[in-house]
C-alpha cells in the first residue's frame, strides 16, 4: 500500500552503495580457482555470450571445477531445454516456485527473468516470485505448482493421490518424473546458491519487465 | 539458473491471458458497493491521482465505507510519511521484509516499487522481496528487519534482548516503537489483502527498474 | 490433572513478587514521554474512566504521541464497536482466537475478559485462550474462528474456497471483511503488544469470573 | 484492548448455551464403561471429595480400567506430589507451559488453577497459560520452563548444552529429570486428553481468581 | 542411492570409536545412583535377564528411584503387553512411528527391534523408523498410525473427525483410547530419554535383522 | 523400551505380506518403459552387478532415458567418489542425515547401508537415521552435519557465520562447496525418490549389520 509523496529523504539514500554492486565480480563467497575451461566448456560458454550476451553466474560458480560444471549443464541442458511434455515456461515457473518457497535470492532473480521472458507476461514473473497462490493460473499449471511445491516443503508425505491429482490435471507419468526432477533440481541449486551467497548477475534485474 | 535459447513453445505463451489482467478493475475478490467519497478523501484521492498518477488500488479496497477507508489512511500516513527515526525508504524496507515474510502479493508489488524507488536501486527492492538476509545492508539496516521479521514469524519469542539489539545498534526507544508499529501495520495488511485477494495497480510492475 | 494435597511449600511461594505487581504503572518497557492529551482524547480517556473504571494500558502506551493515539483510537473503535454483521461478541472472540495464536499476553489478558463478561459465560473466555477447538460453537462462528486463525498462521493459503466456507456459513462479504480487518487489526496489536512488553491492567484478571 | 461500552447485543448472547454446559458428565467423547472401583481406587476419590470438593474428571475418564487407572495415580502422585527438589509450585508451572504449548484444554483449565492457588497470584496462572515468556520469574524458574517447553517442542534438539543451563541455574541432575519427568508426563496426557476431548470440572474455572 | 567401489578411506574410518562404544554402561548423562532395587523389581529385572538376554536401558535409568521405577513398569506393562483390541505389534508400529517424528534414539532403536521381531520383517522395522507413509500397511494400520502421529505433532487440531475415521477404520471406542495411551506414553518416554540423552543397548542392533 | 514377553500374536503376524515385497520389481509407482541402455550405461550396470552384486534400483529407475541416466551417473560418482577433502564416509554421513531430515525411504536404506560398511559400524548408521545429534561425533563431523541440515531444512538462514564455523572447524573453502553439493544433491534426489514412490533393493537392509 503505497501513496502519495515518497520524496524526502531520497539524497540520504542516494548515497547507498548500489545492492548489487559487485555481483558480477563476486560470485560467491567461496575462494575457488577457475579452472581452464575444456574446449567444451569454452564452447558453451561463448554461446551464452553469445545468445545471452553475458555468462550465468552459475557457470562461473562451478568454473573451479570442469567435472563438476560439465555434470551441472548436462543436467540443467537436459531438464530444462530438452523435449518434455511440459513447456519451458513450465519447467520455468517450477523453478521460481520452488526457489520463492526456498527464498533463494539466486534462483528468483535469473529464473524470474526467465518467466517475464519466455511468457512475454512480467506479472507473471512477479507472481511466481511473490506466491504462485495468487496468479490466476490453469488448473494444469496450479496442480503442477502445488505439486512442485509440496514436494519441495514437505516431501514426506508426498504420495499416491498427489501423483493422481496430476493425472488428472492431464499429466503422464513421464510428465509426473519430468515436475520431479525439475522440482528438485532446484531445490539443489537452491542450496548450493544459499551455501556459498551465490549472486546473480546484475543485468537479470531489468530484464522483460 | 538461466542459460540460453529459451526460444521454442514462446507463440503458445504469447497467448496466454496477461496475469494482471483484471487487477485494475477487480480489486478484491468481495462484491463491496463504493460509497461516495467524503470532501477530505475526495480531496485525498485528487492528491494521489496528481502525485502518483493513479488511485492505489487499497484505497479503493476501503472506500465502501468511508469511515474505514479514514481510519485507514490516517494510520497510514502517520505511520509511513510522517517524522520518525525512521527514514522513509527505511519503513518501506520493514514493509516488503514483512510482506515477504506473509508472501503478501499486493503489498511486495506496491512497497517493492516504493524501496526501489526511495532508494534509486531496482536491486534493493528485490532483495526485500527475496529474502532480505541475502541484502549487503549496514548493521543498522539489519538489526532493524531481523526484529521486524521475528516480530512477524514468531512474535511470542520477542523480548527484552531483542530491544537490547536495536537499541545496540542506534535505535532510540522511540525508533524501536515505529519498527514495531511499521512491521505491526502490514502484518495487519497483509491479512487483509490475502483475505479478500487484493490486487495492486499494474502499473507498479514496471516502475523504477 | 490436579489432584488432593496442594498443601506444601505454599508459605514460601506466598513470598514471591505478584507477577502483576507493576503492570499498572509499567505498561511497556519503552521510556517514552506521555504528551499531553488533545481535548477529544481527554474526553475519552474520561468516558472509559467512567465506563470502565480504569484507562485501558493499551490508551496509555499510545499516548506518547496523540497523532498515534488517535488514530488507533479511531481504528479500533470503528472496527470493534460499530455496527456490523458481526455481533460485538463475534468480533471478541475473533480477537481472542487470534491473540491465542499469537500468545499475546495483554490482549488474551484484556479481551478475554470481554469474552467472558459478553457472553455471560467464563468458560467460553478460557475456551478462547486455551484452545478455541475444544469449544462448542456454532457453525458460524467455528467457520469465522477457523478463518481468522488460517489467516493469522498462514495467510498465503488463504484462497477462495476459504471465502466460500465464510459464505456457506452465512457471511456476506462485508462480514468477510470485518472478520479479515479484525483478525487483522489483532495482528498487529498482538505485534506492538509483544515488541514492546506492554502489561495489561491488573483489574481485568478478576473480571466476570 | 479493550474499550469502553460493551453493552449492546448482550441479550441474544445471553441465550448461548453455557460453554462449560457438560464438561460435568460427559468426560469424554468416548463411550467406555466404567469398572467398579477397588478399595484402594475408591479410598483414592473418597479422599479428593473431601480435600478438593470434587473428583478430577482425569480420574473418572480412567476409571473404565482399574490397572490403567492405578498407573496413572501413581505416577501422578509421585510425580507431582512426592518430594522434589521442585516445588510443588514448580511443577505445576511446567505443567501449565507444557500444555500451553500442546493447547491442551483440560490440562490448562485444571492446572492453571493449580498454579494460582499454590502461588496465591492469580494473574501467575494466566501468564503460564498464556505465554510464560512474559511472566517476571526467577532465572531458575524461567530456565526450568525454558526446558521443559524447548523439550516439548522439539525434543530431538535437546543437548548437553540445555542441561548445563539448567546446572548452571543451580538445578541437580535429580533435578533435571524431575523437570524432564513432568515435562513429559504432561505430553502424555495432553495427548490422552486431546485425543478423547476430555473436558475439565466446571468448578476449575472460577477457582483462587 | 548407493553404486560401486566404497572401498577407499576404510583403514582411516576402521580407527573410528565405535559410535555405541559406552551405550551399554553410561545409560544417561546424569549421575543418579542406583537404589537397591525392591524384591519385586529384582524378579523383574530378572525376568528381563532370562527372556531377553539383558535389562532394557530403560529400566536401569529409572533405578535411581524404586516409586518412579515401579510406576514406569505398571504403566508400560499395561499399555503394551496387557490384553487390547491392538496387537502388540500394533501398539510397537505407533511406538515407533511417534518415537521417528520425535526423533527419538533409544525408543526407535529398542521399539524398532520390537516391530520387526514381532512381525518377522525387518524392512517393516526400517519403514516405521524412517517414514511409515512409504509402508505399505492395511488401512486399519494407516489409519492408526496417521492418528498416532497427528497427536504427536499437533495434538491441538485432534478433533471428532479424526476419532470418526478411527471408527471408520474397524476401531472401538476402547481401541481409540489405546492407540491414544500408547502415542501419549510414547511422546513421555521419548521426552525423557531426549532430555537424559538415554542410551540404548547395543545388542538391538543387530536384533532380527 | 521394549521389556520381556514379546511372544503373542505372532502367529497372526507372520502372515503379513513382507513390507519389501515387490521392492526390487517395482521400482517405481510410475509406468516408465526402460530404453535400450547405450554401451556405457551398460558397462556401469555390469559394474555395479559385478562389484555389488546387483544394480542400485535408483539405476533402473532412471533408466527410461539415458541422457537422464548420463547425467545422473555423471554428477553422483563425482560428488561421492571422486577426490575431495571430504571422505567418502563423511559424504555418505551427510546423504543420510539429510535424507533422515526429508524422511526419505529409499535414500535412508540404500545410504545408511553405505554409512555401516564404509565405517564398520552399525550403529553410526542408525544414528545418522534417527538422529545425527544422538551421535558422539567429532567436532568436525558435527559442524559438517550442522551445516549440512540446516542447509536442508531453513537454507534461507545460511549466511556467512555458518561458513565461517565450517571454516573454523578445519574445512577449507573447496570443502564447503562439497559440503553444500553433497547436502544440495540428496535434497534433489531425496524429491525424486519421494515424488516418484522410489523402493530401495531389498538386499539393503541386511547389510553391514
């Protein structure tokens, strides 16, 4: 609830040092050499400048290592961008679901970026960052966030009738594995991202909005 | 974790119905008749419309009874706008760390715009959205919401060490009244926007980014 | 489970400090300077003297600032006193439901007193202290309790099929809102009740026992 | 909060059935005979008429078994009654805080009364019941309730580190399983009484205010 | 998910101290000596000898004090081995189930032993320990255990429904309060063991395996 | 505590089905047809086969696609076999008591098993089960499984004091990021498990015992 009048005080805070002031240097908060990138590696990476026109932060996180980083593109390549039943978008909005209940500053601002992007709808981006509760959503879509989400929280009593709930919202089985796995994936990503204060790149923020 | 080509399935999404579609006309999910505006919050509403260029949408939200809606404002003013140890975009901050605490929708869209607007740092507001523990803010800054944000989650645990910290870190007893009342304020406003589905202006999505 | 024989130990428990022992003049643990009363507050301070026999504590910890006072003067006397849907005692029990949650000493203290003298019926305050389930209420007011509670512990959850429980029970939407603006208006009180230690008057402890 | 004027719609809540209307006959919401009462069981509710008045509905709800009734005293009575390095006064006090947390109705109603009548300081028993947090006790008594309630809570991160706070407040290890023993007999029983919806003799409510 | 080769490091971890290397004679953390035990305690203790091979952990704890020993062993005589309308190995599956969400070592180590000696099925055991929702019981054992645990967890929210789907589910009034004596008792003894850091005895493990 | 006399109703017991019945036939509650293993999946099946004597149904479970397989493979036998500065029992420590915290059945049988062979103690791996903090641990160990849970439960309160413990207790920053990967991993894979009904291999549970 904000109204009118927000003008004094402001050349106080403009002298705040900006938030994100060296998250494009400062990955994390781990001293961790890069290693020399493999061809592969080298390859990638130059795609994402190139398609991107930046490197994801992540990559660079994981740059200590060439094992490591190829294991995590090979994942996140496969789960996220490879064919599925369910859109990238979905797969998306799976993402920043899952990171909003992991309040995972990381995760919410580049998949956020990702949701505005592929669905040409920032609000919707927002809504999944703020509570997926609140968008107004398909039934399809509010199933596979409950799902996503309750699996995230609670998974212990995840069971048969979650799994039937999606089936009839219209998923297969394949789909039931492809929400699984994305879900949980994040909630890896989540953790390595608030582990080490992982920070995402600047330029995410102004992105689709 | 973003990486490129999020190309393909975009046409199916462009048709989607934008999220906030509605959100400037339905403002809550309760059938409530508007009652005429009395002078002074006909005069009030002026204001906004001159200032802000738009009515926000809470405002509405109350005016089916104008005893309410004053009440409403004359807490809010006070507690926002008026003198106080306080800074402004210091309020605001206490305001979207609580809002996100109750992952209040409306509330994190319109205070979310207002930090990064006071503050001329688009980063700032999505940190409070986020989760503020993540924000490289000064040990005032942060004394104040973690006491905002205990006071929100677990009030029953609050007591005289957590006054001991803010006053600690510079805050007067005074101070420590308005972060109580600040933090009070939209742990009250976030029920009621969640209660009746209150829906913020969209024009907030794109401000100050 | 209290069985015979409380006999023991009593003379030395009967030389502890009473635990209300400054309650009437220590309201709250913050050092702030009452200011002097404007005319319309002096007035009203002077009914409650008349009505009550005492100057509520809550009055007393506002009146630092008559701007503060007033204005949550206003609030409250709108929300728990004027003409609504909702008996007086409802809104009672609301703010006692949520104050139990809540653990907030001083409004469980002052309003369930209100409870018990509104209704004629002790037990129905201890009820609402204690455990506002193991109470046999009515439909109606176990649906306006379970509202007000969900929306204080959880609020994201609340959804529409919440409302619409609200609605089954009878509730127009009008009384949807006073149940979320007094379940709300108690969390913020059970806030700045806690944030500050506020006590209340000793006298209500015997009332309508 | 509490504010002048209460008076209106005081005559439609007259008409509400008395929440405490049978709590004197149906114990339970189980239908389990009672067995006849051996000499020893027979002699034990002779002795509570005369000393308390009254039967202790605990006892009556037990009474469908003489073995589980005969356990239950006994442990009872060793536990609260015996000597102690506990007060009686304290031991009460972790019954109270015990079933605060588990907002066990019975065991709140009866025992709260407990703790005003051995403190002789009614509000004592509200501050147990309501949040002990806010009560103005001892260290010793404020470490022991500390315990007993972090015990209730989340047993499983109950260390070394808890008991050598309750050393360092003077308690013996004699002590601390005392404190232990009560904390966790009250466990039991807010779950016996919260599964079987045991009510409490009406007689508690108005008792030692 | 466990896969090949494990074998490096073993040299390193076979100089470990073996982790139940004092379990069998340092029963708790407090220093509480030993009573002479009661001629009928002795024969106890001497039945446990030449039925079990050993005295249970438990039991020694308690042997500071022959009231407090005697009364444990008549309340848990009763409960688990006396004449019920659930089998023993019902009553150890909630034993078990309640001491998993408690988390509680001693009691899933001794009670775990219990479930798969009387069932003859050692994953039946493991299932109770680490999450009977993956068990694949009767619906009569569900719904016991969903009881069971609901009580331990949130023994507030426990209300007719839940007793009704207890009946539902085949169970009379007397088996309800069982289940409910056996979670409570349960919620007792782990409380004590946590808060006592009681050991088990480490001829369990291997136990029916 | 289970004390003498386990002997009744056994026979009735016996005829249960055993809980693991069709564990190593249906992996899986999901219909997910097997493809084709590519030659190097092949080979690490036969591996498996050959080294452990059969393969981990986790495998089977991801092997209706063997890009997904791939990745799988990839990332796990980096994180829990290559070199790092944490053994391979410390990381299997870690699998199980995050999986004990997400409650997950398949991960706590197959990497419990792992935690008694690679350490040649049994009861280190019920302990990693039922609760790490029952475990007489080295500091080392105990920071590594702190930071590890918490990591699981609340990883939006990860901050920097609790790297700088891990730091303290002699990890270096690469050991962090292990720490972090390996807790990350097993709350992925702990969803999937839980999402997808996983069952463990039977022969699990009788190893190492």
């Amino acid at each position: 609830m904000r109204k009118p009048d927000h003008k004094t005080g402001r050349s106080a805070q403009q002298r705040r040092r900006p938030a994100a002031a060296d998250d494009d240097r400062n990955v994390t908060n781990l001293r961790l050499k890069p290693e020399e990138l493999t061809p592969e590696m080298a390859a990638y990476f130059a795609k994402c400048e190139e398609k991107l026109g930046f490197v994801p932060n992540v990559l660079k996180a994981y740059a200590f290592d060439m094992t490591k980083l190829s294991a995590f593109v090979a994942m996140y390549n496969d789960l996220m961008l490879a064919p599925s039943g369910l859109s990238k978008l979905e797969r998306e909005m799976i993402a920043v679901a899952v990171s909003a209940h992991n309040r995972c500053y990381y995760c919410l601002v580049a998949h956020g970026a990702a949701v505005r992007q592929l669905s040409g709808d920032p609000p919707l981006g927002e809504l999944m960052v703020m509570n997926y509760r609140a968008a107004r959503v398909s039934e399809r879509e509010r199933a596979m966030l409950d799902f996503a989400v309750k699996l995230t929280a609670e998974p212990w009593i995840v069971e048969e009738e979650d799994r039937a709930r999606l089936r009839h919202a219209g998923f297969s089985d394949r789909d039931i594995w492809d929400i699984a796995a994305v879900a949980g994936f994040f909630n890896m990503t989540n953790r390595v991202a608030s582990a080490t204060d992982m920070r995402p790149n600047s330029v995410y923020h102004a992105q689709a909005r």
